[in-house]
C-alpha cells in the first residue's frame, strides 16, 4: 500500500531517497517499512534494515499526519510523543510528505 | 520629534535583539562545549578532507579565517559577536594580535573575559557586552573586522557595516562569514510568505534574519568595502553540523537534566538535523566573503594576483600543522 500522493508525485520519495522504519504502538499498531529509494514501496513489517526508525503512539502519528504541523511535530519530539532513532536528518526530510499527506485524502494507491 | 521617535525604536529593537539573541546563547556554556570542538566554535569549520575530525575542521577553519585577514603581530582586531572567543583567542595566541570581541550575551562575555584572566591574556583581549549598533571605538581603531556566524542576527547589514567602518582602517581588511538563503525563498519572505520551519528557526535562535548573498554583498559595497573575495562554504558546515549531531547525541547521559532539561536538548537534536537537510538541499547556505574599507579613486595597496594565499588545500589532519 502506498499513499496516493507517492505513486502521484514520486519525486517525494526521491527527496528522501531511504529506508524508514515506522513502529506504532497502541490498537491498530505494528511496523512499517517505507523504502523510498526508489518506486516508493510499503510494506508491513521489519523487510529492509531502515537508515532511521521513527516510533510513536497510533493517535500520535495520526495527529501528524492530521494536522501537517511542523511545529505541531516538534513538540511531540520534544514532548518524547515521538521518539526517533537512526539518522535524524532523514527523519526531518519527511516534512514534505507529511505536508502533503495532511493536505490530501489518504487514500492508498 | 521624529528623531527621537527613531532612536526610541532603535533602542526597542536593540532590546529586544539582545534579550532574544540572548535567550539562545546564555544557555550554560557547557551545554555547548557538549557538542562543540574544543575550541567552542559555534560556527561552520572547514574541512579539507571529508575525513576531517571536528577538532581538525575548527583548526583549519581558523587558519584559513587567519589567512584571509593575512594576521600579523601588530594587528588590532575586532570580532563582531564573538561568541565564545575562538578567534579572538586564536589571534592573540598564535599571531599575538590584540583583539576586541563584542556579543549582547553576558554568559559569553563573562567566559572570554574569565578564560583571558586563567591564561594571562587580559591585556590582550577582551569581550564587550555590546550590541552591534552601540559599538562605540576610536576612529579608524581596528585595521582588521571578523564577523563569524553573527550576521544571522542581524537584521538591518547596511547598518551594521556602516557602522563597523569608521572604526576600521582605511585598506583595512574584513571578513564575513555567515548564512544567506537563495533568493527565490528570500524573495517570498519579502513578500510576506512566510514559511512555519522559517519562523521556528528565528524562535530557536532568538531571533534571526537570513538574507541572500547579493544584499548582502550590496550592504558591503554601499558602505565603503570593496569586496575582494567568495567562498561559498555550505558543504563544510553540512559535515560540521553532522560532527556536532554526533557528538550531541553522544553526550545525551551528561547533558541531560545535568546541564539542561530534555525538551532543551531534544530541540536541539531537530534543529541539528534540520539544519543538515537545509545545507544538503540548499535552503540555507554559508559564505565567507572577504573585503576591504577603500575610498574611492584613492591609490589602492596592489592585490595578490592569485588566491594562493586565501585557500586551505586538501589535506588530512589538520592543515596548521602544515603551514
């Protein structure tokens, strides 16, 4: 499943240009691979060692993906909301998708 | 009446910039030496391999900064915001110049001023609690100005440069180092379009104005300086950024709670990293330009023909060893 706006507007992904791991926890939680290293592709579970993994509560994460705030995504990192480990700069290039996921419905291609 | 009425808001601004500037760097100085080089250089080193330690970058930075002024004994230096005194204390330790720093943070003043007292240096150096626009020197008192990492706070350059002029010699050389922004994100702020992660960059720094090159080489040129080189440097404080991320994360035990609280450091960490994509993607950038007071149509000192002795070249280790 890939959100909408990836397989739309690729060169995203190519900003990112990493594996990322996501590991929610709470009801409806688990772990994510995003490889967008090239045609985004995600995927249920640990398939690929991630350069970074970002780890939050599912209610948390939605709220990210809600609101599109960077600030807003500060203050859960500073608040330890949003926890991330790995390579930190990767982490921030997902500004630009999240961005974009707040602003479009997300619907997966 | 308007005079006064100008001057009242100059002094609110003035206020209100130290205050802000100051609620960045007076945090405690350990906080800082926690990810900092050795030389507590709160700016871009330079790396001459991409190998380089932290503590190489910052040599090396300060040699090639040495350079370009072309430092010698008899120098008198003024740093403009001077921070922790890197480069003051670089110059008067290895040039045996006499140097003037100035910064609106008491913490960072009190540490220059304490560390020139343990190492004998306080007929030397010293560092002003002043802002920028109260300098108050000699006429033509200086015959070198460095300003390294400090623009960035600065909101009006057409002030600050004419203001640093008179008290800097005629021929006398000025370094400038610090960040701009391309113009195309310049241009909207100008416009009004201001982006989120703008305005918290300003909120963590206190206060921030990121200009683009060429204003700020207009500012240079309107006041008197004849600009006499462009370095553009944003590769090498990508990799310092990336060191001091490193050595941030590293420390995290000792700083935390010890030193600052979490929410402190956790900020840090993002604007670290966020500051690592700006470089990487060119959304912020760093130069240093090198200039010199000229009046114009007076007989000038020729000028090197070559940049042979404003460059650092590749190397391992740290350069200074070398020259």
């Amino acid at each position: 499943m890939v959100p909408k706006i990836l397989v739309e507007q690729p060169d995203i992904a190519r900003r990112v240009n990493a594996v990322i791991g996501i590991e929610l926890t709470g009801e409806n939680g688990g772990y994510w691979t995003l490889d967008l290293t090239d045609t985004p592709v995600i995927e249920r579970g640990k398939t690929k060692e991630p350069k970074c993994t970002l780890t939050a509560q599912v209610d948390d994460f939605r709220d990210l993906l809600t609101n599109g705030s960077v600030r807003a995504a500060l203050d859960a990192f500073k608040k330890k909301r949003i926890q991330a480990s790995g390579h930190l700069p990767t982490i921030l290039k997902l500004e630009v998708l999240l961005k974009s996921l707040s602003k479009q419905n997300n619907v997966v291609a | 009446m308007k005079a006064e009425s100008l001057n009242s808001d100059l002094r609110d601004l003035i206020d209100f910039q130290a205050k802000a500037v100051s609620s960045h760097y007076d945090l405690p100085p350990k906080f800082f030496a926690g990810f900092l080089g050795p030389r507590m250089a709160y700016s871009c080193g330079y790396f001459a391999d991409e190998d380089n330690t932290l503590e190489e970058a910052e040599e090396n930075k300060l040699l090639l900064t040495a350079k370009k002024l072309d430092l010698k004994k008899e120098d008198t230096i003024l740093d403009i915001g001077c921070g922790w005194g890197s480069f003051l204390f670089y110059a008067v330790e290895n040039f045996g110049c006499q140097a003037v720093g100035i910064t609106v943070s008491k913490e960072q003043a009190a540490f220059v001023n304490s560390v020139a007292e343990a190492r004998g240096l306080k007929d030397k150096v010293r560092a002003d609690v002043v802002h920028v626009y109260n300098m108050d020197y000699p006429r033509e008192f200086f015959n070198k100005i460095v300003t390294i990492g400090a623009i960035e706070h600065m909101d009006d350059l057409h002030r600050v440069f004419s203001k640093s002029a008179p008290f800097l010699k005629e021929d006398g050389l000025m370094l400038v180092h610090g960040m701009t922004k391309p113009w195309s994100a310049r241009e909207e702020e100008l416009q009004g379009i201001s982006s989120e992660v703008g305005e918290m960059v300003k909120e963590h720094f206190g206060v921030g104005y990121w200009k683009s090159l060429w204003e700020l080489m207009e500012a240079l040129e309107k006041s008197g300086f004849e600009i006499l080189d462009h370095e553009n440097i944003t590769r090498h404080y990508q990799l310092t950024v990336e060191r001091w991320l490193e050595r941030l994360q590293e420390n995290e035990a000792m700083l935390v709670d010890n030193i600052v609280p979490e929410e402190t450091y956790r900020e840090f960490l993002v604007f670290m990293a966020g500051y690592i994509v700006g470089f990487e993607t060119s959304h912020t950038l760093c130069n240093q330009i090198l200039c010199r007071k000229i009046s114009c149509g007076d007989l000038r000192p020729a000028l090197p023909l070559t940049r042979e002795n404003i460059v650092l070249h590749s190397g391992k280790g740290c350069l200074c060893k070398k020259d």
